[in-house]
C-alpha cells in the first residue's frame, strides 16, 4: 500500500517561523486580512508577502490555489505557498486548498500555518489524498514524501477529527494501488490474498473457490472465468462494528482483473487500461478497509466477485446459455459484457447469505455510461428514492460526482431473449442503462438497491484535485459518508 504522507497537528509557534526547513504555508483570505502568522512571515520575508498579494496574479488566483514564493529572503524554509482561502471556507474547498499545497509541496517537508481557518481536518484530508504515487515497479522509485504538520489553534480538537478522515485517505489509497496494478501482478488469487490482510483490521474475511462457487449454482459468474487460467474467487469481507440484530450493508463488486473482451474480443488499442476492470471490487475493498479502520458502528459486509476475461478453447462463446444463482436463464450475446454476469450471481448471493438492510454494487460496467457522463459523473441507478437521496448527498459532501439515471420498462424489455430468459446485452442504445435493468433482475422486490457505474471515473488519464492521473479512488469517502450517516446511530 502506498505510503501516505506522515501528518501530525501543532499549535501555532509564530517565534520559530523563521527556523522551519522546507516549505511553509499560509492561508491568505480574499480581503487580504493577514493572520498573525501570515504577518509574521510578512515581516520575516521583508513584505514579500504584501506584495505578492496584492499582484494581479493574485487577484486572478482562485480560492483553494496557490502562489509560491520561492527562496524568499529572512527564513530558513525553501519557500512560502499562500494559498487563497477564506476564514470559514467549505469542506471541499479546504480539501482542494491542501490538495493543492500538496502539489506545490512535492515531496518536500510542509509546515501549514491553518491558524483560524475552519476545517483543518479536511486540509489533511486533501494534502493525504493529492500526496498519492504508484511506482511499485519503476527501478528508479520516487523520493520519499516529507512529513507535513498542520499549525492549528486547536490541535487536540484537530487531530481528533482528522482520525476517521485518515481511515477514509488509507482506504482511498488502498483502493488506488488495487486498481493501479497490473493484471500479471494481481491474479485473482492475488487480490484474494490482498483481502484476506484485511483479517488485521478486525474484518471476517470469507474466499468461496470454484467447486463451492458451482455448487452454490452460480453459472453465470463461472461462465465469465471459465477461459482463464486463473482461477474464479469470491471475496466476503464482513466487519461487525453495528447491533449483533442489524441487518447489514451489503457493497458488491465487480473484480475483473483483466477484461480482453472474451471470444467478443476488443480492440487492440486501449486494450492495457482493462487492468481497471476490477475497480468496482477495489473500491469495495476500500471502503472496507475505512470502516475497519475507522471502527464504523455499523455492520457493512463487502462481497466481490474476482474472475479473469480471456479468450481460449474453453472460453464461453456468444449464443451460449448459462443458467444464473437465481435460476433464471441468459443467453450471453456479446462476452464483453461480462460484468453483469459476474454481479448478478454475487448479487444474489449477497441477498441470500446476508439478508441486507440496503445493496449497492458498484463496476466499471460499460463504455455507454462514459459516452453519456464523461469523466466528471458516475451513473447511479436506484429502486428507491430514500437510499438514492441519501447516497447523493453523500457523493455532494464529498465532492464525487454522481448522477441519477433512469430505468423502466421499455429498458428492461430490449432483454428479451428468443432462446432464454433474458441476454446479457440490450444492443447500443442506452447501453449503461440496459445493463442496469438487466442486474435489476437479480433484486429481490424488498432490498433498497443501488447500482453504481464506474466505468468514466475509477481511472482518468490526467490529474485531477484530488488524486494524481490513474486510479482516482472514487467512491470510497462517498460510500464512507453514506455509512456514517445513514448506517451508524447518532451520538
């Protein structure tokens, strides 16, 4: 797992500012209002500071950036980063501020001087998140990331907050290095092994191999696997932290370590992003990673189905019907469309072994939801109104973007199937929401369901706020505020 950057919270030590190495930072408000600390660093840097500010460069700089002041004269730190930011800035703008010194900072040391703004948790939150790299299998690694500290005016108070927000940055960043691994690295029985470390956290973990997957009846995830080599896995992470009676939250992923299309084989170009196919299942694990972490006071159990997309003589082929957990029938068209076959199965497994109080299932399920919402939006289908609000304004308070799609039945009916109960694709139009109808089968008529499509936001090809180009990590503080506040009793 990916280091992240040691962080620690301090009172305000205005007499040693000029002594501290490596970078400073201060919180500069729009009015120009200089904190103590900023004065004193005024005085130090021989007005520099009144300066810069009062540049035009400046008055252009958006809240939450940051301008550097570098080498600055009467300090020891290598530089000065001001970042625009007022007293009582929101949450997300807090998180984008630190996220944005921590590209300022590089891997140097950062000391930030927060003093009496709001939300110095979610600074942290955002230095934690933005301070993320993957070079596991670079010869030549990156330099270790310094150490930040966090000068508050209540550093108890901070630090205290800042606890449950560190479980949530460690999830993210477990989440990220899952999906950032490359297919040769993390074989199901690989990531099998990766949840099973889980066990340290205090999470029941469960691995159901193959016969007992075929003996449970469930063709259709094993129809997916079936010209792989590697092996098909099913991953039950269950953390008991709520009421022994609660029903718990039930969080399916889709786990497909490499996808090449099957016998419906893919292009060839793009073909290596398909390490990412396995991103629902990493978010999954991410999130049960937070609440380990965190000691959630509720009951969350995490299942993931783990399966590998090749072609081969014993792949299964387009025409072919398999018969599904639930028992319905499917006659696989395409076996690009994989997926939903793999979550269907583990989707009724979950309702029937855990009996959820809630279920969202989470993938990288279609190209059709990236055509309709881009990079910006993940698809959220739901079968009820109060568990989607709810998720919504999770996914809002954390900054996640989401978006409410519809279904229906003219979408369910372009499943029908001439040989089978359904097939497994609803042909090009409304691609993402087909494939959402099709799962909807899979939901008993009395489990409050969510189904999340991931596939524009897992993985982006350049750097965001929050995270560096690859892996994003999404979904974890969405799913994470969900719990906690919809899933844990309040204090």
């Amino acid at each position: 797992m990916a280091e992240l950057r040691a962080l620690t919270f301090q009172p305000v030590e205005l007499d040693a500012l000029d002594t501290v190495t490596g970078r400073i930072a201060v919180c500069i408000t729009p009015d120009l209002k200089l904190t103590a600390g900023a004065r004193r660093l005024n005085r130090l840097t021989k007005t520099a500071i009144a300066r810069a500010t009062t540049s035009e460069a400046w008055e252009k700089l958006e809240e939450g950036k940051v301008m550097s002041l570098g080498w600055p004269a009467g300090v020891a730190a290598e530089a000065v980063d001001m970042v625009k930011l007022s007293r009582r800035p929101t949450a997300d703008l807090a998180r984008k501020a630190g996220a944005a010194l921590a590209v300022a900072a590089g891997s140097a040391e950062l000391t930030v001087l927060v003093e009496g703004t709001r939300h110095p948790e979610e600074i942290a939150l955002g230095l934690a998140l933005r301070s993320y790299g993957f070079d596991d299998h670079k010869s030549r690694q990156a330099e270790p990331v310094g150490a930040a500290r966090v000068m508050c005016a209540k550093p108890e108070e901070a630090e205290a907050a800042w606890a449950p927000r560190l479980a949530v940055a460690e999830g993210v960043h477990f989440t990220r290095d899952l999906v950032n691994e490359p297919a040769n690295v993390l074989t199901t029985t690989e990531f099998a092994n990766r949840l099973q470390a889980l066990g340290d956290l205090g999470v029941e973990v469960e691995v159901l191999e193959e016969k007992e997957l075929a003996d449970l009846g469930m063709g259709a995830l094993l129809c997916v696997g079936q010209g792989s080599d590697s092996p098909t896995k099913v991953v039950i992470m269950r953390w008991n932290g709520g009421a022994k009676a609660d029903a718990p939250l039930a969080l399916v992923g889709k786990g497909v370590v490499f996808d090449t299309g099957g016998i419906s084989l893919k292009p060839a170009g793009g073909m290596e992003d398909m390490t990412m196919d396995m991103g629902g299942a990493g978010v999954v694990a991410g999130v049960m990673h937070a609440v380990a972490k965190r000691k959630a006071k509720a009951n969350v159990v995490g299942l993931v189905g783990l399966v590998e997309n090749m072609p081969s003589g014993n792949a299964v082929r387009p025409g072919d019907v398999v018969t599904s957990m639930k028992g319905d029938t499917i006659e696989v068209i395409n076996t690009d469309a994989e997926g939903r076959l793999v979550l269907a199965d583990v989707m009724w497994h979950a309702q029937q072994a855990e009996k959820p109080a809630a279920m969202i299932d989470l993938a990288t399920l279609t190209g059709a939801c990236i055509i309709a919402l881009g990079h910006e939006n993940a698809a959220v289908y739901a079968n009820e109104d109060g568990l989607a609000d709810a998720f919504l304004k999770a996914a809002k308070t954390e900054t996640e973007g989401a978006w409410r799609m519809p279904l229906g039945k003219a979408y369910d009916d372009m499943l029908k199937s001439a040989k089978a109960d359904m097939k497994n694709v609803g042909g090009r139009p409304a691609g993402s929401i087909t494939a959402a109808q099709f799962l909807k089968r899979f939901v008993a008529d009395d489990t409050p369901w969510i189904h999340l499509d991931i596939a524009g936001v897992a993985q982006v090809k350049s750097d965001l706020d929050m995270s560096p180009k690859g892996a994003t990590g999404w979904g974890v503080r969405a799913l994470d505020r969900l719990i906690s506040d919809r899933f844990e009793p309040r204090e």
